[in-house]
C-alpha cells in the first residue's frame, strides 16, 4: 500500500507527456547549446524566450540545463525571433524558421560590468517573480570574487553565510546551518559527487577553490524531487569544463596560501574548434613552512610541529559530437597536522615521540551525455566519493637498562561511496519540462576504529566493524506552465534505504508554485517532505573534522523533515539602485523529527580499559529527538551594474527536545539566532578600481556554561579513597577536594551578539596578455572583540578578601589586515 500512491503519481505523469506528444501534430522543436564566447564554457540557467508573442497569447520559454542544453517546442510558423538572456552577459537575439526542427546554438559574450545596459536582467530565470522555484539563491563566481573575507581567502560557503536563512557557526568558520538544521543536513555535491567533510583549518576555510567553480546554488527550501538525502538545503557547485579555445590561467598569491589553475582545449576539429578541454586547479597553504623557525628556535631544535593544506581539482572533457559528451572530473585534498619531539624524559638514555591529525576528502565523477533526440536529454553519472579522518600517537623510549618502551595509538574513521545517477530532461511541449530518473549510493562507514599498543601491557585492538548501507530513490518532477500567471514546479521522490538489520522505502512529494499578481509580482509557496538516512555526531556542534559520520540502524531511524513556505517575490525594473533589483520576502516553519545527538558524557573516541574486552556500540552513546524551526526571511539583492550587493535580515526561532537531554525540555541549539544580518556592497569606481564591504550582525549564541562551582567528595572523602582507612584533617580534606562546576540547563545563556565589519578594495591592471589585481582588506575593521568562547576564572580582590569566579570571554580575531595578489592570462 505504501508504494501505491507514489508508482500511480509516476505512471501518470509519464502518460500525461505521452498525450502531450501525440496531440502536438503541429509543434515545432528548437534546441542547441548555449556557451560562452572566448571560452565555450557551457552556462547553467540561461533564459531562452520568444521576444514577441500575439495579444493575449501565453509567453514561452525556457532555461538551460546543468550542460547548457535546451528544448523549446512551438507552433509552427515562419518565422520566430528568441532570446537569450543572462545575468552578466550581454542579450543575444535569434530569428529561427519554424517549418522544421531546428537546432540553434548560441554563444554568449560576457558584459561589461560597467554598463548597466549591457548587463540586463530581462525574463524567466533572471526575474525571480517568473520562476516557480523559491528558497533558492545563487551568488556569481565573479562577485564572491569581490568580496572581503578573513585573511583574503575567497570562499564560497562564507559568502552564503551572507544570505538569509543561512547561519554561521564560531567565528571565522565555514559551518553552513540553514534553516535550524545542523551541518549534516547540507547536501554539498560537486559535480554530482557528495563532499562529507568541506572544511580545511579546523573548519576556518573550506575546501572549494572558486578558480575552479563555474557555478555555486543554494537551495534552502521548495526542494525539487531530483534532490533528497538531506533535510536542509542542497549546496549545488559545478566546475568549469576548461576553455575550448586558448589556453588561461588565473592564480593569486595570499598570506596563508598560493593557488593556480591552468585550462585550455586538447583535440582541434578541423573548423579550429576544440573537441575536447582540461581544467587542473591547485592550492596550498604554506603555514608550516611559516612556522617553522619560530617553533625551531623555541624549542632548540627538539620539536618539530606543523599543519598544511592543499587541494586539487582536475577536469577533461571529450565532445563526440552532437549526441554524446563524456566529462571526467575529480577533487582531491588533505589537511594534516603533525607534532615531533625528542624524548627529554631524565630517566631515559633517548627516544621520541610523535602525534598527528589527518583527514581529507576524494572524489571522482564519470559524466556521460546523451542526446536521444531534440526533446530528450540524458546524462548517466558514475561518481566515487570518500572521506577519512586519522588521529595517530607513536611513543619510543629506550631505557637505561637498554629496554625499548613502546605506545602507539591510532583512531580512524571515514565514510565511501559508490554511486550511479542517471536522468532525464524531457521537453514534451511549451508548457511542460519534465524531469526524472534514479540514484543509487552504495555506502561503507567506519564508525571508528582504535588500536592501542603498549609494551608494558597486552596489544588491544577496539574496533567497529565497516557498516555496508545502501541508498537510492527514483524521481519525477513537472515544470508546469498552465497560463500566463501560474508557474507550478510538482515532483515525488521515492526513497529507498537498506541496511542488513533495517529497511525503509520512503515517498516524499514536493511542490513550489508561483501565482503572478502583477507583470513583476508574484505569490509564491511549497511544500517539501525529506528523508535523511546518514548522520552526524558531534560533541562541538561546530562541524569539526573528529565528527563521526555513522549511518541509520535497527536502533537508529533516519531522520525526516516537512518544511512549508509562502512569500513574495518583485523584480524592480527602474529604483534607485538602477535595474536588475529584486526582493524576496519569505515565512517557512519546518518539523524534524528523529534527529540524533550524544548523551551526556559521552565521546567519539568511545575509548575503554584497555584491559576490558568490551566494545561500546556508537548507537549506546546517542539518543533521539525532534526539532522545530520558523522564521521569516528578507533579501534585497543586486547582481549586476556599477554598484551590486545585497541586504539580507533573518527573524527565527529554532528548538530541540531530547529525551535524555536537558531533562526533556525544549531547548535551543547553539547556533540558533534570533536576528541575522547581513549587508553587503561591491562598487566599482572604474575599470581599475573595486571597493568592497560587508557588515554582519547576529544575536549571541546559545551555549552551557557553568552557574557555579562548589567542592565535591570521592569515595567518600574530597579527592578521592584513602586506603589506609584514616580519615586525613579537615584542613587536608578541604585541600585535596574536587572542585566541580554546577550547569543550569542546556543552552540557557546567551553569547553576546556578534557584529563586525569588513572592507577591501581591488586595484585592477589589464596588460597585453594578461591582467593584474592587487587586494587589500581588513577583517573586523573597527576591532569588535567578539565572544569566540567563554570561561570561568577565579579572580583574588587581595589579602583577607573571598576570591570571586568571573566569566572571561575570549575573543580570536581582532582587527586583521591582509593582502594578495592575484593574475590572469
């Protein structure tokens, strides 16, 4: 009974399109790729419109897929005159015949950013208030470029921090939390491929080089079927394919780090055209090799210690021809920590001792495109992904007497998956696009694993064995267009989880519709179920790499969220800020259920005696709930012209209840936020010269602390058993007590607000081959000494006076200038 409803909804809609074929006799189909001029880099999203249209007729139109294809089916007649329309591009206009099928490929040329004429912001996909899609944002590679960030390190997960509906975690990190969800209910894919852990430095910076990006969207809500596993928000980013016609290059020289990226065509035809295109893209941080010599000369040469990072993307492509496109792209990065010293132990003859911290991510995706006919579109994705994570310890010692000691350490964890995606784009008719296909992930978790080795005791080996899971779903989704008012996007997504204790088959509907009050007004709403079948455990809650992903069981159910949205949505085609502004205005309330989180005490390490053969599950350590988030959502945005930016205000409330937690009352989480903030300018003076500035405003966040402290007594006594049996002095007694901080409940005291602004301006240099950018910015510019964390320290007022314990807050980044130099060629 349960598949009933979801298979009918499927097969009705296959035979709805199948009519829509047969009764259109007199239809004509125009189609083709829609591609960069100077690169031939595919564009997502570009608007495809008929520019002139009868009295009374309904407006036509499309947009391009992921690959830049498109499908458009009209009436036919002589003669058509279309449109195609882009943010940042110039408009390029097309008359086609209309007595046979056409193919029109196009090539769009970027626009100057200086003329706002040039730049336009016309129909469809670049008017918010004509899309049926809502809760969804996408920022221009070329204007996260702009923006000011810490250290001068471009990232794209911190300027969607920016965007309303969209938290930060501590200061200066990259966590994600959208909507009161936590930083596992992000689906993060590039180029179809799932990336568990995005953060580099401890979360500070993630792992995306925009050099290498093409396109980066956010969707927070109104999910379309095609997407699931999450309950959040989709995090959607493609890499550039690599230019078709030249070889370029862009890099940039930072205080922190040095980037580089080559791309350029491989294989000519014999119009001079490129068949094929690489893209490779490297980073590296060189804080090691900073460190260094001042860790040298501290330690006289004893220790060693130091972190680094690096990434790497890569890319190739091969064109077949008009029907078939085969793409091979991949990321691969580490971050490590490292820590050496000589053993100075005196009662030793030598030795030394070594610690680490490792975890990195790798991914690889197989990407072919096939063109059936110029209706339907498919691609078929093989895709690999896999994390890992490693503590490590290694101690030798050799004593006097000549015997070696030895302890080894190690703790591993990470998550694999093998996964083949097909779909379907499928264009029946104006007023349909229909979308669907199928996902199958194929997982293997390692829930931890140590061994401990110690020379002194027995070896002990504690180790969770690898957990194979597996995860897929079939969709089918409609882009409907049933009069000139109304743009409904419906879509059911059918889940399935196994695991070799558990199963679950899943149908989660989703609906966004827009309802046009006036030619650039429009009521918008939806509706979206999701089902999350992996989890995150994580005793910060600020997404660090020692997180443990683990995976639904017997014992524990996936986690489920239903999420309604209503708002409004206005494109101004004249204001004060000139063309191209739009505002969103949005109120969502989502229900979550089945969310995970540890019990009091207990750790990912889920370390033991070693001399006790029992193993603790992870599933002993955590415990279940419920959540609830509401708010409303404010966005004012510009993207193109002179002067571009946004202001962005979020109002919301979110709550979890946790039976063993907090004695099961409501609490809020750490990152829930009452008022969120952001504004956000880009100004270019003149060709050579961009200034830039961001302000953020956020109320305090929700943390545990400490209410008081008083002495406590072990065994019986303060500081623990005497087992001599004779009970020592009071003065020795009130000596040797523990001291033991007392907790109000969970969550109960607020951070103070966070604020801070930033500001940057780029000096701009064109030569004859290549162009120069010099950036200078400033992090927190008027010094705001913002809570990063807080503790209590007892504070002596002199002699004969009571000490008092005062909450300290210790704040991490103060004003902070920094400066790079980036170049293109």
């Amino acid at each position: 009974m349960r598949l009933t409803f979801p298979l009918f909804f499927l097969l009705s809609l296959c035979g709805l399109h199948t009519l829509a074929q047969q009764s259109g006799k007199n239809l004509i189909t125009v189609s083709g790729y829609v591609r960069e001029a100077g690169s031939r880099e595919a564009l997502i999203g570009v608007n495809v419109y008929v520019a002139q249209r009868a009295a009374g007729a309904r407006s036509v139109g499309t947009t391009t897929n992921t690959y830049g294809f498109y499908s458009m089916t009209l009436p036919a007649q002589d003669s058509v005159r279309l449109n195609f329309s882009f943010v940042g591009y110039g408009l390029e206009e097309r008359t086609v015949g209309l007595r046979q099928n056409q193919t029109v490929n196009v090539l769009l040329t970027p626009g100057k950013t200086l003329t706002e004429v040039t730049v336009t912001s016309t129909r469809e996909a670049d008017r918010v208030s004509e899309s049926a899609q809502m809760s969804q944002i996408d920022v221009p590679i070329s204007q996260i470029k702009k923006i000011p960030t810490l250290l001068g390190e471009k990232d794209v997960l911190k300027v969607l921090q920016l965007m309303p509906g969209v938290q930060k975690g501590s200061e200066g990190q990259t966590g994600v939390y959208v909507r009161g969800g936590g930083p596992d209910q992000n689906l993060i894919i590039l180029d179809d491929a799932i990336v568990y852990n995005a953060n580099h430095l401890f979360g500070f910076f993630s792992v995306f080089n925009g050099d290498a990006l093409k396109s980066v969207e956010l969707t927070k809500g109104g999910f379309p079927a095609r997407f699931g596993g999450r309950l959040s928000s989709v995090i959607d980013l493609n890499m550039k394919e690599g230019n078709k016609e030249k070889l370029h290059g862009e890099g940039g020289i930072g205080l922190i780090s040095s980037r580089l990226t080559l791309e350029g065509p491989l294989k000519r035809r014999r119009d001079s055209t490129a068949r094929s295109s690489f893209l490779v893209s490297g980073r590296r941080t060189y804080l090691d090799v900073l460190a260094r010599p001042f860790i040298t000369a501290a330690t006289k040469g004893e220790s060693v210690a130091g972190y680094y990072f690096y990434d790497f993307n890569a890319k190739v492509n091969y064109d077949f021809g008009p029907k078939n496109k085969l793409y091979l792209s991949g990321y691969f990065g580490r971050d490590r920590f490292y820590f050496r010293e000589k053993d100075q132990n005196t009662n030793s003859s030598g030795g030394q001792s070594e610690a680490g911290l490792f975890w990195g991510n790798s991914t690889g995706t197989l990407r072919w495109n096939h063109l059936f006919n110029e209706k339907l579109f498919a691609n078929t994705s093989l895709i690999f992904s896999d994390y890992k994570f490693q503590i490590f310890s290694n101690e030798e010692s050799t004593r006097s007497g000549g015997q070696t000691e030895v302890y080894q350490l190690r703790y591993n964890s990470g998550i694999r998956d093998f996964s083949l995606k097909y779909d379907l784009d499928y264009y029946p008719g104006p007023q349909h696009s229909l979308r669907f296909g199928l996902l199958s992930i194929y997982h293997r978790f390692t829930p931890s694993a140590i061994v401990l080795r110690d020379s002194q005791k027995e070896q002990f080996r504690q180790a969770i064995d690898n957990i194979d899971v597996l995860e897929s779903g079939v969709y089918a989704e409609d882009l409907w267009k049933p009069t000139d008012q109304w743009r409904i996007n419906a879509g059911m997504r059918l889940s399935h989880y196994w695991h070799k204790n558990a199963g679950y088959v899943r149908p989660e509907p989703r609906i966004s519709a827009a309802y046009r009050l006036r030619p650039s007004l429009s009521l918008k709403g939806s509706y979206a179920l999701m089902n999350q079948y992996v989890h995150l455990l994580s005793n910060t809650g600020i997404g660090l790499p020692t997180d443990l992903w683990v995976p639904t069981t017997d014992r524990v159910k996936p986690q489920q969220s239903q999420q309604v949205a209503v708002g409004i949505a206005k494109d101004f085609d004249r204001s004060w800020l000139g063309k191209g502004v739009t505002l969103t205005v949005e109120g969502y309330y989502k229900t979550m259920a089945n969310i995970i989180n540890y019990r009091e005490g207990a750790s990912f390490l889920l370390i033991n005696d070693p001399g006790s053969a029992e193993q603790v599950r992870w599933e002993d350590n955590v415990t279940s709930g419920k959540g609830w988030s509401y708010g409303a959502e404010f966005l004012l945005q510009k993207k193109v012209g002179r002067f571009s930016g946004w202001l962005g205000y979020t109002l919301s409330w979110t709550q979890w209840q946790f039976a063993e937690l907090n004695f099961g009352k409501k609490f809020f989480p750490r990152y829930d936020r009452r008022h969120d903030m952001s504004v956000v300018g880009i100004y270019e003076i003149s060709p050579r010269i961009t200034l830039s500035g961001t302000w953020v405003y956020g109320t305090g966040q929700a943390l545990t602390l400490p209410i008081g402290k008083y002495e406590a007594m072990e065994n019986g006594y303060p500081g623990g058993y005497y087992s001599s049996g004779t009970i020592p002095p009071l003065s020795r007694q009130l000596a040797n007590a523990l001291q033991v901080n007392d907790y109000g409940p969970k969550n109960s005291f607020r951070a103070e607000p966070y604020h801070r602004f930033d500001v940057g301006i780029q000096f701009h240099k064109k030569m004859k081959r290549h162009e120069r950018t010099w950036e200078f910015s400033l992090y927190n510019a008027y010094n705001r000494r913002n809570p990063f964390f807080y503790q209590l320290n007892t504070k002596y007022q002199g002699q004969n006076q009571p000490a008092r314990t005062v909450l300290q807050r210790i704040s991490v980044f103060p004003v902070f200038p920094s400066f790079s130099y980036n170049f293109t060629f």
